[in-house]
C-alpha cells in the first residue's frame, strides 16, 4: 500500500514536470486574472473577449488578430480540475439572445481555457508554422483583492482605518454599527452571541457601503461567504484601541482576523496569483463619481492599497507568489459607452489621476501598469442634438429599469481630472460644480454579421497590452 503511494505520487509528479515542459516549450500557456471593484463588469468583460477572440471581425487593435496570425480559437477544458468553469455559453446567451440581459455577477472563482491557434510573425512563422498558445482565463470577486492590503496590516492598525472611515458615515449607513459597538466592552469575556451580532453589523454596514458607491469593503469574504457562512473565520469586526485580556472580546477578534489572513487570504492568493501572468482591474470609475466625492476617495484609496500590495519586498509572503510574476496590470474604467465618444478622453484622464498615486506607491519591479477606458459590450447608440444652439452629445440605449428607450446627458467630465480628485481627497460630500448622472443601460438586441463578435470600445486595445506581446 505505501509502496503504491509512493508509486503514484512519483508518477503525478513526473507527469506534472511533463506537462510544465511541454506548456513552456511547445504550448505557452498565458494566465490572465479579471477583477473589478463593485459593478464594473467583470462577467461581461470575459464574456466579451473570448466572444471577440473566437470571432475576430472588431478587434483591429490587437494586431495578430488584424494581420491574421490567429488561425484559429477554440475553447478546450480547463487545466485546474477542482476549479468550476467559467459559463460562457450561458453568460453570451444572456447578452446576444433575443431577450438581451446582464449576467449574473461574480461570486466565486471561475476559470476558461481559450486555445488560440497563432503563426508567428517573420521568418520564425514560415519557418515553424503554427503554433498553440492557451489563454487561461481566472474570474474571481474583486472583494477578494482588496484582502491583498490586509496581508500588511495587523488587527489593530485595519480596525484603526476600518473604524475611521466608517466615521465619516456615522450619521448614515453606519449608524446601526456604530450603536451597537457602544453597547459592548472589548475587554470583557468572549460571548459568542456578542461576537456573531456585531460581526453581521459590519457585514451589514459594509452591503450598504457598496451599495452607496464605495469600495474598500473589508475582508472582502465577508459579502460572500460562501461556505466560510457563520465560521469564527468571519465572525469578527473591527474595535477601538484598548486593552486585550486573553479570553476577552477583542483578542478573540484579533486572534480571528489573524486566522481569516492565514486560513483565508493566504491560501487563495497562493492557490490563484502564484501562476497569473497578466492582471486586469475593472473600475467602474463614472458610479464612484456619480456617487459623490467620497465614494470617489474611496475607489482612489482602495486602488492605492491594492497596487501597493503588489509592491515587491514590502511583504514576504507576497513578493514570494507576486513580486516575479505579473509583469503587466491594466486598470481599465468600464462602461464608456455611458458617455458620448468625445467624453472618453477625459474619462481616461480620471481613471489614469487615479492610477498615478498608487503607482508610485507600488514601484513595479519591471512590470508594466497601463490606465484605460473601455466598454466590453456596447450597449447604447450616440446621437447629438442642438440644445440652445450648441451641439449636444448624447447616449440613447434601453433602460434597464423599465426597458423604455432613453437619450442621456450624464454632464460633461471635467478636462483637468483634479476637479474631481481635489475635492474628493478635501472630504467634500458633493460636487460644487457639475452634476454627474448615471443612468443604467440592459444591453441592446444585437445582430451580428458572421465573423463578428460583440461591439466593444476599446476592448481589442485592452488585450492588445494584456496578451499582444506573447502571441
């Protein structure tokens, strides 16, 4: 019985060495993690691309596509058995079908394999003819990757800024939280009654957060929990400064927020990131600035956090599974198609002012960070109308409140993105000048022409940076 333990255990791991030889060798396999903050679209975008790539009629931006050195794309099983499948199928069919709607969001891990048959460019290409490169495809919340921050903080130091940015929201959606919090004592005994109603207060504080637009909801599990439900793991929340008694309240929460680092945090990002090539954040830029100037701090800060996560050197455990790996990260603010094309540049101009601080902050050892607006699927029209005799840009899709046909305005971006940003970081509750609507668009019913996948903006240009240079 040992013997054939033993046996098979050499055998796997012979057949591992086998299989990393030939992938390097013969098949280059590209891994591309897709995160985004809340609502950006993370589904979609997936959806998208691979619907593009197996369908290349709009993607001229990325140039093997536009030569023809892609021959061919097929979808294949993907490697990592005990990871579930992306639903392409299922996720294409809801936007292309003939009731067109949006996919259900992300809320666990997903995986896809897109195998791409290429011709290399030159002389190389006449030479070796065609070779196959797999794009693996890794979907997961972007909850999750703000857990990256928490890897570098203590208990103490994350309940000092959880708490103090929860104050800010003290006479809103944090009030019910904060007025249990006064009820307790930290240094009293642990009492698990306690400890559960002021851990699902925080759960309940951070819904509403994101809700209203913000996006640093830390730990990330605590919106989906999946099967980490009612576990101490997650049954902690952040407490003011003081005394810490063994068996009291607070070091329990410490003890636990020290075991969700270990047990949850720790582990999926080795699981997951350890092998991820390429990365790209999905921002949905235009909800934090029609949310208000804090929300839009927030998204700014939470980016920050994140990108200084990947800094290497700053944490042992992370410069171990990111510091050597991902060599390019593309922030990409989604749903251009909100706005009228001539409003694009200055939407790129506020996601690249939001980028910029947090990439000083991460000093990349060699990776490459590009800042972007896109839409992975086009779902309005643009038609421009005279209003008091000046020309007047609009955007026309179908509401996805009610289904009726609408035309927007959302108000003109400013072209210095520091109108935003100054007061955002000043703390101001509303904008002083501009009022920035959003107005929520179901995708159109579409027709497309064989050859072609889903109309996008900017998307061919978006895998261009990510996958470009490999193919």
């Amino acid at each position: 019985m040992v013997i054939g333990t033993i046996a098979d255990a050499l055998g796997r791991g012979v057949e591992g060495i086998a299989s990393g030889i030939s992938e390097t060798f013969f098949e280059p396999v590209i891994r591309l993690g897709v995160t985004g903050l809340a609502r950006s679209g993370k589904t979609v975008f997936i959806t998208s691309l691979v619907a593009n790539l197996l369908d290349r009629g709009r993607m001229p931006g990325l140039e093997a596509a536009r030569s023809g050195r892609i021959e061919a794309a097929f979808l294949q099983p993907q490697p990592d058995d005990t990871v579930p499948r992306f639903a392409f199928e299922d996720h294409l069919a809801a936007m292309t079908g003939a009731a067109p709607h949006w996919p259900d969001s992300t809320r666990a891990v997903s995986e896809l394999r897109l195998s791409l048959r290429v011709r290399p460019s030159g002389l190389l290409g006449a030479v070796s003819g065609p070779r196959t490169i797999h794009l693996d495809i890794v979907d997961y919340p972007g909850e999750w990757l703000l857990d990256l921050a928490l890897l570098d903080l203590d208990y103490a130091a994350w309940s000092r800024d959880a708490l103090a940015r929860a104050e800010t929201r003290r006479e809103g959606i944090a009030a019910p939280f904060f007025a249990a919090l006064s009820k307790i004592d930290p240094a009293a005994k642990l009492s698990e009654p306690v400890a559960g109603a002021l851990a699902r207060g925080w759960t309940d504080y951070l819904a509403a957060a994101r809700e209203r637009g913000f996006s640093d909801c830390t730990p990330g599990r605590f919106l989906l929990p999946g099967d980490l439900e009612g576990s101490p793991a997650i049954t902690f929340a952040p407490l003011p400064p003081g005394g810490a008694p063994r068996g009291s309240l607070a070091h329990e929460f410490a003890r636990r927020y020290e075991a969700y680092k270990r047990e949850v945090v720790k582990p999926f990002f080795r699981a997951h990131f350890a092998r991820i090539d390429r990365q790209i954040v999905l921002v949905d830029a235009l909800g934090a600035i029609h949310a208000g100037p804090q929300a839009l701090e927030d998204l700014r800060q939470a980016m920050a956090a994140i990108l200084g996560a990947f800094r290497p050197g700053r944490n042992a455990f992370l410069s171990s599974i990111l510091g050597r790996r991902v060599d390019r990260i593309l922030f990409a603010a989604t749903k251009a198609d909100h706005l009228h094309h001539d409003q694009h540049p200055r939407l790129q101009a506020v996601i690249e002012a939001l980028v910029a601080e947090a990439r000083r902050r991460a000093e990349f050892s060699g990776a490459q960070t590009r800042a972007m607006a896109i839409a992975s699927l086009r779902a309005t029209t643009e038609e421009v109308r005279q209003v008091n005799g000046a020309e007047l840009g609009l955007v026309r899709g179908r509401l996805l409140k009610d289904g009726r046909q609408a035309a927007l305005h959302p108000g003109d971006l400013p072209a210095d993105p520091a109108a935003l940003l100054a007061p955002a970081r000043e703390g101001a509750e509303r904008w002083l000048s501009g009022d920035y609507g959003v107005m929520r668009f179901a995708p159109s019913a579409l027709s497309l022409r064989s050859g072609e996948g889903p109309p996008h903006i900017r998307l061919d240009r978006a895998a261009e940076f990510l996958i470009g240079d490999r193919l």
